[in-house]
C-alpha cells in the first residue's frame, strides 16, 4: 500500500475538488479551501552533538542533542529516531557500555 505524506494528500484533495467543481459536480460553496502555505523552513545549521563517555559533562551531552534534535525535528519522526540517534554518540567509557546493552537487549 502506497503511503503518501500530508502535503500530498491534500494536493490530491484540491486537485479532485477542483476537477469536481470544473466539472459541474461540487457547488464551489462547499469546495476545499487550498491548504496554507507550509511555514518557511529553518535554515538554522546546529552542531552535531559531541561524543559521551559517561563523565561529568552529561548535562552539556544533553544540552547538545536536545537543541540538535530541536532544530532538525523533520528528520527525527519517531521517538526510536531520537534512540538510535543518541545511542550513536554513547562512545567509550560506561556510555559505550550502557549503549551497547540496549542495544543487545
């Protein structure tokens, strides 16, 4: 089954009520009004997050990638997303442990 994204159903919708309304078919009256325009899209470039290790600096870590994630949210649909995003910068020390027990688990 073929999945489309939002923007593109409501591109098929318009596009049928205005087939429908040039056809005769639709009162103009009850037509779909045309989607809004999408907001502009950010050209913010963030930083990737810097590696952990599982020392001190935890709160910097999670400053880092909260703001990453914030900034790039299109790319990060679902939560496992957000998971295997983090997981990936969980390098050397307990981090590495710890991300590599979930990972087996």
């Amino acid at each position: 089954m073929a999945r489309f994204t939002q923007q593109e159903m409501m591109d098929m919708v318009t596009a049928i009520a205005l087939a429908m309304q040039q056809a005769g078919n639709i009162n103009p009256a009850l037509a779909p009004a045309p989607p809004p325009a999408p907001p502009p899209s950010s050209k913010i470039t963030m930083a990737k997050p810097q590696e952990y290790t599982g020392g001190a600096d935890y709160l910097d870590f999670k400053q880092e990638v909260y703001l990453y994630i914030a900034a790039n949210s299109q790319s990060f649909v679902v939560d496992a997303d957000k998971i295997l995003f983090v997981l990936s910068y969980l390098k050397g020390g307990h981090a590495a442990t710890w991300a590599e027990n979930y990972v087996d688990s």
